[in-house]
C-alpha cells in the first residue's frame, strides 16, 4: 500500500512487487524494520539491480545509481 502497489524503479503498476532494502539487510541491521528504509520493486527490476550490484552489502547510494 506504500507504494502504492507501484514499482518504485519503472513504475509499473500491480504485478509481482518485491520488497528491496535500500541499505542491506545483512550490513545494516538496525534498519531492516525501518519502512523509509525500502521500496517496492517488480521482480524484474528487483533482480536487474542484484545482478548489478551483487546482494548482502548493497547501500542507498547504489539504489540511487540504478533508479536513474
């Protein structure tokens, strides 16, 4: 409901929307229950930017990169 049931990446509406942590739930814990802490992405863009930029450590900055 966020988002809207939106991809945050490419806007599509509805579909198969995956949670993204945009700081790294591995490398930062204290964030993982923070709701401005994520997105939702479709699974396409979800998998486009791990195979980016790998999983475990991954940080805003780098969401910030991919979105544009």
């Amino acid at each position: 409901q966020k988002a809207n049931f939106t991809c945050d990446k490419c806007t599509t509406r509805g579909g198969s929307l995956q949670a993204h942590h945009l700081n790294g739930f591995n490398s930062f814990p204290e964030q993982r229950l923070l709701p401005e802490n994520g997105v939702c992405l479709c699974k396409d863009c979800h998998d486009e930017f791990h195979l980016k930029y790998g999983k475990g450590n991954n940080t805003k900055e780098q969401y910030k990169e991919f979105k544009c």
